[in-house]
C-alpha cells in the first residue's frame, strides 16, 4: 500500500551531492530522507578508478566510494529509499514528491541533486570498451593515459578542454569534430589550435570504437567523413567522448527555472533556487566543475542553507507568538 513519508530534509538523488547534504542534515538533526533513483549511487557507480577523491593516497573504485558515502550517511541518521520520482508538487510546502508506486514524500526543505549523465555517442564498441580505454572525462581518467595516443570527440568547451587537458599527459592528442568550425569559446579555440600536441580532424564522425589486445582495450577508431562519406581509421589507446552532458531534470521541467539546456538555476554561489526552501546541488546545477568534489562541497552548502532556512522559519514563528 502506497505509503507517505515525512521529513524536514527531503533529498533526491543519492550520488556524492545529495549523500553529501544527507550527512550535514542528518548530524544537524533533520532526519533527512534520500530518495536514491534509478541509478543508486549516481555516476561514479559506473566509473572504475577514481584518484582524485581527497583523502585517499591509492586508487579506489567508484562503486565502494558511494557504498562508503551511504553508509556514512545511513550511520549518522539518513533514511535512503529507493524509488523512481515520477511527479512534484512545489507550488506549496511542504514540497511532494510521488513515486512510481504511489508513495510520498513531504519535505520542508527539499535538496535536489539528481545529477547529470555524459551522453554518448551510441556507436558499436563505445559500451563495450567502456572503462578499457573509452571514457566520457578525462579530467577523472585521464592519467590513465600518461604517454598514449588520444582522442576527444566534440567541438564545445568541455571537448576543447578535455583536449588541452590532455596534453598534460599525452603529446598525441587528435580532436575529432563533426563540422568544419568549432562551437566552444573563442579563447579556448586559440588555445587549441596553437599546441603542438594537439591536431584537428575536422568533419569526421566516429562509426565504432574498435577494441583489441589481450586484456581487450581500444585500438583505434573507425571515422567516416561527414563531406565525403570516406572511411578511415586512426590508432588510438584512450577516446574521450565530449558531446555535452544530460542534466536529470526532465521531471521538473513545468516546475522550475532550467536553464542553459536543462539545468536548474540557481543563484549565483549558492545552491538557493527561485523556490525558497528548494534547493540544487551538484550537477544537476553545475554544467562547469562537474567533479565527485565539487558535488559533495555543494551538498554540504545545500544542506546548510536548508538548516538556516528552517531555524530562521522557527524563529520568525516564534517572534509572532
Ligand atoms: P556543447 O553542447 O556546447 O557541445 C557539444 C559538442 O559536441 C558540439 O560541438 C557538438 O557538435 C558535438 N556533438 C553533439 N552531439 C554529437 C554527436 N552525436 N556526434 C558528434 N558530435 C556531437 O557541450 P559542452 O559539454 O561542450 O558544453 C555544455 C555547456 O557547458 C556549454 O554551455 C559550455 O559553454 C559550458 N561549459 C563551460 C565551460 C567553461 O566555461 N570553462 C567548460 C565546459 C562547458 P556541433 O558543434 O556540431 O553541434
């Protein structure tokens, strides 16, 4: 039976922002309830070695990193659900979300940080060779590929930043754009263009990421020209796909203030959306930093700005009385 659930911080999404924000609400006594989604865990469950998470001197996994972060969260106090928010209701307080099933879920402050996902390209072997040379962030993998030919697909800022992040590790390193002209800043084209271990394939699309060697990784990529139909081949030992990033917001869209292809607005600096008591935090806000860290600080702020919110309520309430 369809049940209803109670909070003073509701949360929804269980990757670092939203665990985050769960362990600061719940050690300030607001009993916070994190509805997980369909992804429990958020991206870095899809992701293998992760070494740039502070506090830890060896590489640790992904998965065991949100394990740990639920865990943390659950000790101190935090109720996860899993369920899948298919409605909201933000126009009153407390705010509701409704499941799949039929619960629901009251919060008087409501964090939202159900994240953002890389979109790929959906070619054969991009799944396949996931993790085993092909990757959607090179700020998170790329020392992987210290020494090694690679490539980055896309032709916005976060492709051309990708790229000239990468030559910090690598002197090969080839963008493959669709188009004849870049889309990302002009400064940042500049950038680009002018580094020697950088070179162009302008007008080329990748058919399939071709994977090889024992253990399997990739080789190479299969291109096909978007003027000329030709085929070609390049040699590769690490492809970053950089096409943009999905926020999961699809079911606040009649709701909220997205902006900028779907993300939340927020104010500037702070994770405060249009809706007071409502806020955003990680990805789902953030379409610049997009690291397990930056989620995680802006969870903490989401969470203490939510504790303000409803000790400033309080005393308002009490002043009147
Ligand atoms: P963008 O949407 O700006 O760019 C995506 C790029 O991928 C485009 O060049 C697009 O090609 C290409 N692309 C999309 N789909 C495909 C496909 N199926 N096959 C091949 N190529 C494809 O995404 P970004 O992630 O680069 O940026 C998102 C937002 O974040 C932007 O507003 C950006 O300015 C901002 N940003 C800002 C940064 C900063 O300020 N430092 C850093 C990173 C991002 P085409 O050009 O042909 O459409």
């Amino acid at each position: 039976m369809a049940e209803t659930h109670r909070t003073k911080m509701l949360i929804m999404g269980s990757g670092p922002a939203g665990l985050s924000a769960a362990i600061y609400g719940a050690r300030a006594g607001l009993e916070p309830i994190v509805v997980q989604g369909l992804q429990p865990g958020g991206q870095l469950t899809i992701t293998t070695d992760v070494e740039n998470y502070p506090g830890y001197r060896d590489v640790i996994q992904g998965p065991w990193l949100m394990e740990e972060m639920q865990a943390q969260a659950e000790k101190v106090g935090t109720r996860t659900i899993f369920d899948t928010i298919v409605d909201v209701d933000f126009s009153k307080r407390p705010f509701r979300l409704i499941g799949d099933g039929g619960d629901i879920y009251e919060g008087d402050t409501l964090v939202i940080a159900t994240g953002a996902q890389a979109k790929w390209l959906g070619v054969p072997g991009e799944e396949e060779l996931g993790g085993k040379g092909v990757s959607a962030c090179a700020t998170c993998d790329g020392f992987f590929y210290r020494g090694k030919k690679v490539v980055v697909i896309g032709g916005g800022n976060t492709a051309v930043e990708e790229a000239l992040y990468m030559t910090n590790h690598s002197d090969d390193v080839t963008l493959i754009h669709r188009r004849d002209s870049l889309r990302a800043e002009k400064i940042l084209q500049d950038r680009l263009l002018s580094n020697p271990k950088i070179s162009v394939m302008w007008n080329k699309t990748v058919e399939k990421f071709v994977g090889g060697g024992d253990p399997e990784g990739l080789v190479g990529v299969d291109l096909v020209d978007t003027q000329t139909g030709e085929k070609s081949h390049l040699a590769a030992d690490g492809a970053f796909v950089a096409i943009g990033h999905a926020p999961a917001t699809e079911v606040f869209k009649d709701h909220l203030d997205l902006i900028d292809g779907g993300y939340i607005a927020v104010e500037p600096g702070t994770p405060k959306t249009e809706i007071p008591g409502l806020f955003a935090c990680g990805d789902v806000m953030d379409h610049v930093y997009r690291q397990a860290v930056t989620a995680a600080g802006t969870g903490c702020m989401a969470a203490l700005d939510a504790e303000r919110f409803l000790a400033e309520e309080e005393f308002a309430l009490m002043a009147a009385e």
